[in-house]
C-alpha cells in the first residue's frame, strides 16, 4: 500500500464517482497518511465529462480544506490540481499555481481544444506534446509530469519518435529536476492493449521508464483514483511496478512535494 498519494480526482470531473468525504476515508482505510487532491482544472470554456466547470471551483477548494481540517488528526490532506501547459488560459492556470498547494501536469491535449493525446498516431504530434510539456517545466508551472508516456495510448508502437520521446522525456525531468509519474490508471485498469511491438499496457512503457533510470530522474507513484475504492487493492500499484521491474528506477516514496512546489512557485512565470 502506497502511503502518499498526489494524483486523486473528485467527481466534479465528471467521469468520478464518489463524494469527497469518501475518498478522504477510503485513503485512511488504506494506508494513505499524506493524500493530494488533483481534480482536471477548469479553464474558461466547460467540458462535461472531462474537467470540473468553473463554477465548481470555490466549492472544490472549501470542500478540500475542510476535510484537511475535518481529518487532520488522521492524515495530511493537500490541495492541487492537474493541469496542462495551455498558453492561451494563462489567466486560470496563474491563479492556480498562486492558491494551491501543488500541481501536476497531466497534458491531455497537445494544444487547448487541440489534439488529444489519447488520439495521437503520428510521430510529429508525439514530439509537439514532448514541447508542450518541456515549455511547462520551462514555466515552472507544475510539480510533476504526471503519466509522461500517456500519448501511447493510440499510438501504434515503438518506433523512433517514441524512443525520441522518451529519451527527450527523460533530459527535461533530469535538467529541471522535475519528477516524472508511475501511473497506475487507465494505461493498467484497462488491461494489456496489442500493439506493432507486442501486447503490453499502454502506459506505463518500460522504455520510458528505461530512459528515466538511465537519467536517474526522480520517479513518483500516482494512482490516479477516479474512485474511492482503488484505495483498497494493490492491484493496479501492482501492475505498475511490474512494468518497471528490474530497471532500478529512482522511486522515491516520500517524496516532499509541497516544499519543493514552494521552491518552484518562486520561479513561475
Ligand atoms: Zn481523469
Ligand atoms: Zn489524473
């Protein structure tokens, strides 16, 4: 069982279920003692189904804090958010690094309404989302890079731009000393996927993760809850660290994300 977690959503996303009280107890249930919550961030147009909406926001941040309070005998609740590096919503993305504790990069799209990165096919849009994430790190705009190798989710195989990816991946973890994320999500949840270079989860990619050990970059653990109950079962954990086994990863388990979210708001630009 993982004792820290940074990446949990709330139902507010829209494809969440639970309340938040609930997640908050399932964590102590299962171990959790340092537990963040990072729901999809709103930015200015809705999109039911995939983020929280705007107006959701405030209830998001009174919600957290009072359980952080409601719960602070029991286990260290913080409050982030998983964003993308979207220029053109700079306005929202400022005023969530300046409030929140922490956040982390979970580039869904390439660009904002852009291509999706669970549609991505084409080695050129691979490496325009290695840019999207690059010029994040660039901006100080987040903690961590969370599932780093989830544009392979369409992607037909391991080919040269994936290997490029990954290794390009792999140097900007290590020049911003940014931490990159074993994700035990979807990639795993949705069991092994066929692709050109064999049948294996979609993230994440022993390759990528070949390429962190090479560089040394610090690894994080994330669930990626969507539901409360994943706190309960090693399973996905499980089949996560399968991936990686025998790579001598940098996994650090306590990592102290918070102090070093401090450190990196002061460079935020
Ligand atoms: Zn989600
Ligand atoms: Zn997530």
């Amino acid at each position: 069982m993982l004792k820290t977690n940074w990446h949990t959503h709330t139902k507010r996303c829209g494809h969440a279920i639970g309340t938040d009280e609930e997640y908050v107890l399932a964590a102590i249930q299962g171990g959790v003692k340092t537990l963040g919550f990072s729901d999809h961030a709103p930015y200015k147009e809705p999109n039911p189904g995939s983020r929280m909406n705007i107006e959701e926001y405030g209830d998001y941040k009174k919600s957290i804090r009072s359980l952080k309070e409601k719960y602070s005998d029991q286990i260290s609740i913080h409050l982030g958010l998983e964003v993308e590096y979207y220029p053109d919503q700079w306005e929202e993305l400022s005023l969530y690094r300046k409030e929140l504790d922490y956040l982390i990069l979970g580039q869904h799209e390439i660009t904002y309404n852009g291509i999706s990165a669970y549609h991505i096919d084409k080695g050129d849009d691979l490496l325009d989302y290695v840019k999207a994430i690059e010029a994040a790190c660039e901006h100080s705009l987040c903690d961590y890079i969370a599932h780093p190798d989830v544009a392979l989710w369409r992607y037909p195989g391991i080919d040269g731009s994936v290997k490029e990816a990954a290794k390009r991946i792999a140097e900007i973890s290590s020049f911003y000393n940014m931490p990159v994320e074993l994700n035990c999500g979807s990639g795993v949840l949705h069991g092994p996927k066929t692709y050109t270079d064999g049948t294996r989860y979609a993230y994440p990619t022993r390759l990528f993760f070949g390429e962190f050990a090479k560089k040394g970059c610090p690894v994080i653990i994330g669930l990626d809850i969507h539901k409360p109950e994943l706190f309960l079962t090693d399973k996905y954990l499980d089949r996560a660290l399968s991936v990686v086994e025998g790579l001598n990863c940098n996994i650090i388990y306590d990592y102290d994300l918070i102090t070093a979210a401090k450190e990196r708001k002061k460079k935020f630009y």
